[in-house]
C-alpha cells in the first residue's frame, strides 16, 4: 500500500501478504445472494442517517445507482469506504460492523467485470461545496492485482451527469454509488422487482427486512427503467390486528457471571417472578427463581413478541399488496413459510428468519396452532451481543444453532409456552362449540317430536273411516338425559329406539328447555344419538380406531365427566352433526 500524499489520499491495494485479484473472485464465492447485497448497500444509506433511498437501474445501460440524502462522506471518509474489512465495530445507529458488506455487494453486481463510481456531498452550505468522488475499476483490479484508491473533488462532468440527475436535493448532503451491471444479475433484479411471489419478491424481502425503519417514516424506493416501485414495511407480526388472547411480550436480560463467564437469561415468568431457565444435557429447562445480583454483568436486553393466528395471510393482505404480491386461491407452503417463523431483529433490521418447525405427528390442529405462532426477537447490537449470536459477515446466514445455548433455548422455551397458552385457549373453545352443536341438534330433536296428523280422507270415505290421530309422546323427564348402552355394532339399517337395559345408566346434562331423552350407541362407522325414531349419525372420518378405544377403554369406565368430555373431543373426528 502506497502512503498517501497531503492533497489526494491515495490507497493502493498491490502485491503483498494479500492476494487482491484472489480476495475479490473469493467474494463472488461467499453466501451473498443478489437481494443480500442491495440489503448491505441499503444499510449503509441508513447507517449514514438518510432517510430515504432510491435505487435505479438502467436495463440498456446495464448500471445501477444507489442514492441517497444521508450525511454524506468527507473525502477522507470516502476514500476509506471501500477499503476491504475495514472493520469499524458494532453500534446501535448502524448495521455494519466487519467493513465487507458494501465490497461484497459492488463485486456481486459487477461480477468484477466493471466499474464502480461513488459521489458524496458532505456540505450543505452551498450547492457546489463538499463535492467528493471515487472511482473503482474492479475488472483492472482483478487483472492487475491491484486497485487503487484515489478520492478527488468532484469533476463538472460528474455533477452534471450523475449528480445532478440523481440525487434526491442536489443542494443537500447524500451518496450515489454508481455501478455496471452483469447482464445475468440484471436480469435477475428484474424478475425480482416483478414478482408477485413473497418468496420470489426483492420488495418483499425489503419490506419485511426494514420494516421498523419504513414504519418510523423511511422510505425505499425502486426505479427500473421508467417504473418506479415502492418498498411497504411489511411487519411479520401485525399485532394491531392480532386478539389480546394470542400474543405475548416478554423482556429478557442477559447477565454474564464473574469468573465462571456462565450466561443467564433472566425474565418474569407467568406468575411475574424473577428468575432464569436452567438446562440439562437433554435441553430440558428448569425455572430458578433468582434475582441477578450487584456483580453480575449486564450484556443487553432481548424482546421477545410471540403472537398467533390461524390467518396471517389475511391481515398482512394490504403489506403483500404493497409489495406487489396477490394471495392466490390455492396458496403453497413456500408461500406461508416466509410469512411464518421466528425473526432476529438486530437494531432496525431483520436480520434472519428461522423457518417454523413442521410437526408431522401429534393432533392436527395443535401442529397448525404451533407452525402459525409467530415470534419476534430483537436486540440492540453491541460487539459482546453479537458475538453470543455468533453473526457472520453476511449476518443473514445467522443460524440457531450457532446463538448461545442459553439464549436459544430460553427464547426456544418461552414460544413454546406461549404455543401450549394458545393450544388451551382453542381446547376450550372448541368444547364450547360441540356442546353448542350437541344442543342445537337435541332442540331440533325436540322440534321433530311434534304431533303428526294423518292425511284427512275425501267427504266419501268419511263414512267408513273415521278421522284417528296420534297421540304424541309425553315429555315428562326435566333434564337432557343421555342413555349410555355398550353396543358393538349397529347395521347399516335405521337404528331403532333401543330397548332400556337393566343396566341403563342415566346422565343428566344440563340444556336450555324443551328437553328430551336421548339414547347412545356406536356403530363401525359413526357414534349414533337416538331419540324415538329420529337418529343423528356422528361421523368418524377415517379415526375409528381412536373412537374404538375411547369407547372400550375410558367412556364406559371413567363414568359421567368422562363421557360429558368424550363428546366434547369429537371435534377434530368430524366436520358436523349429520342427520
């Protein structure tokens, strides 16, 4: 590296311990995808506190402009941005912190087959003063093994052209980073910008990464060719929209111990006690009630928002639809997949989601409650926080198994309690409802006991028939009472009134009025009520088996709660009473 002269500070990257053509085709090789390295560009914009960006490309042109109105570089400072690795640190006003985002992001666009052009004004007290730029020549770099860094004032030729075209106030401070584009990524960006897929979508992947940003009144702003396309937050919880019911928030503070260096993730539990989990070799957690003491040291504080619905695609309508996206009529699991999960939140950014975790056994519906329940983790970023999320230099690649086993698994266990809450909520709700149906179809029962009159005969055969009626059955008992007969099978016939046994067992069930004594059975096919002669088939829908051994097993055993709760379980075996 050359030294650099008093009047233009020059930074030479040649020959030496690094290998410059080897580090920048390594770059082309990292994790960075297309839509990863508009985010790193994007964080330097809001890191240097701008508030709105726009981004244009020129699809004849095959360039790229990143602008934006943000405080703008010295020409020291604009000389040092694209230095390799010029680490700066982690801090809450930013999302950088390794000083490789933005060299990952110019070699991906260009593939290090183009130039790269940075203006940046850093003075606002006259249109023409604080006018810096740079030019980068990444294919020559690579050829040569060499890239110089040479920050000057800004030609007229430069204003003219980019600057005064592009900048969002030519009069105020900003940044506009100019680059050739590779015809592959260009076409890439393209089909990113058009899609209508959240999966697919580079708005989508903006709006759902920025989204705190967006909703705090920045903006990001998409231009190709002669469209233009706005960014929309697109916030994964909505809580506004969510039932008090099915969302939670807790605060958790992370401690690390003098001399052990053991970390506690200390939180109130439900009962508003203060305490941390601590985990076995299985992962099982156990609640310590504790407070940290004086010498304990605090590292940072976690909020953690869990939330639930079973129709998240329904309230984040209006965020797809400002980032381009219908909901179609059959929607795939790719689709829900990137509307569910749980969310790292470092600063202002979403930084990663972890996918929600597909259960393939246990109840249907407690496995949807558990892939629709949401959760939001977020932190302010500081150098020892980071490290216990282990983030790498694309900090989208963050993995859970990398986080601190504590903080993993305490975040990991919180969710899950709010999942079982979530789970408990439907149980009762459910019962509620089949003891509603069960109601409804006794009184329409009631309703079909009627008085039947047979047909009047014509004024000629009144004289050899007289009109007859039947009688109607009295209804003398003052509760709903259930008949439990153990019968194996029925035919595929219409059930008869059974006959009372000896055994009969009489359970009163308390219902609006009229009330009407009904008779049960089970046959290969359906749980059958009984009343005179009208019969409600309850259907198994394919789970006899479990039926089977609710019948012989517990229903007939546990007595009149059991079988008061036995009927109430019957929702998830059908969709409906049938007559």
């Amino acid at each position: 590296m050359s030294a650099a002269t008093p009047t233009r500070p020059t930074h030479t990257y040649s020959d030496g311990p690094v290998n410059i053509s080897g580090l920048l085709q390594n770059l082309l090789n990292d994790t960075f995808s297309t839509a990863h390295c508009i985010s790193e560009l994007l964080d330097n914009s809001f890191g240097a506190g701008a508030t709105n960006v726009h981004i244009h490309f020129d699809t004849d042109k095959l360039k790229s402009h990143f602008v934006d109105e943000g405080n703008g570089m010295t020409k020291d400072e604009l000389g040092q941005a694209p230095v390799l690795h010029g680490r700066t640190g982690s801090s809450e006003q930013k999302d950088g912190c390794f000083g490789i985002g933005m060299n990952h992001a110019l070699s991906h666009l260009t593939q290090n087959n183009g130039k790269v052009h940075m203006l940046s004004k850093c003075d606002a007290t006259s249109e023409h003063s604080g006018l810096y730029e740079l030019e980068i020549d990444l294919a020559n770099a690579v050829k040569t093994n060499s890239m110089p860094i040479v920050p000057h004032a800004m030609s007229m030729s430069s204003y003219t052209d980019i600057w005064k075209n592009y900048a969002i106030n030519s009069a105020k401070t900003g940044t506009i980073i100019q680059t050739d584009v590779d015809p592959a990524i260009m076409e890439e960006l393209c089909e990113m910008i058009r899609s209508d897929q959240p999966e697919n979508s580079l708005r989508y992947f903006l709006g759902s990464r920025y989204y705190k940003s967006l909703e705090d009144g920045s903006s990001i702003t998409i231009h190709l060719n002669e469209e233009i396309f706005t960014v929309a937050p697109a916030n994964p919880l909505v809580l506004d929209k969510v039932a008090t019911a099915n969302k939670s928030e807790k605060e958790l503070q992370v401690y690390r111990i003098p001399g052990t260096n053991e970390i506690r993730v200390y939180y109130k539990n439900a009962d508003d006690v203060t305490g941390y989990k601590q985990f076995d070799k299985s992962n099982r957690g156990k609640f310590i009630v504790d407070d940290p003491a004086e010498d304990y040291l605090l590292i940072g504080t976690l909020k953690q928002i869990s939330a639930y619905s079973d129709k998240w695609h329904k309230l984040k309508r209006k965020q797809l639809a400002g980032n381009g996206i219908t909901i179609p009529e059959k929607i795939s699991r790719k689709f829900l997949d990137e509307l569910n999960g749980t969310r790292i939140i470092r600063n202002k950014k979403v930084i990663q989601r972890f996918p929600a975790p597909i259960i393939k056994s246990g109840d249907e519906s407690h496995r949807t409650i558990n892939y629709d329940s949401l959760c939001n983790v977020s932190y302010k970023a500081s150098d020892e926080m980071d490290r216990l999320f282990k983030l790498n230099i694309n900090k989208s690649t963050l993995a859970d198994s990398n986080v601190h086993r504590s903080i993993m698994l305490t975040i990991k266990g919180l969710h899950d309690e709010f999942i079982k809450a979530c789970i408990k909520i439907y149980e009762k709700n459910k019962a509620a409802k089949v003891t509603a149906a069960v109601v409804a179809a006794v009184a329409v029962a009631e309703e079909n006991t009627a008085v039947v009159e047979e047909p009047v005969r014509s004024k000629k055969d009144t004289s050899k028939k007289e009109k007859t009626h039947k009688t109607p059955t009295p209804v003398a008992t003052k509760a709903l009472s259930v008949t439990v007969t153990p019968i194996a099978a029925l035919s595929q016939a219409p059930v008869p009134a059974p006959a009372p046994a000896p055994s009969t067992k009489v359970i009163p069930i308390p219902v609006p009025e009229p009330k009407v004594g009904v008779t049960f059975s089970k046959s290969p096919t359906h749980i059958v009520f009984t009343k005179g002669d009208k019969t409600y088939k309850v259907r198994y829908k394919g789970q006899y088996n479990k039926a089977e051994a609710y019948y012989k097993e517990q229903l007939m055993e546990l007595g009149e709660e059991r079988f008061i709760e036995w009927i109430c379980e019957l929702g998830p075996l059908n969709d409906r009473f049938m007559m």
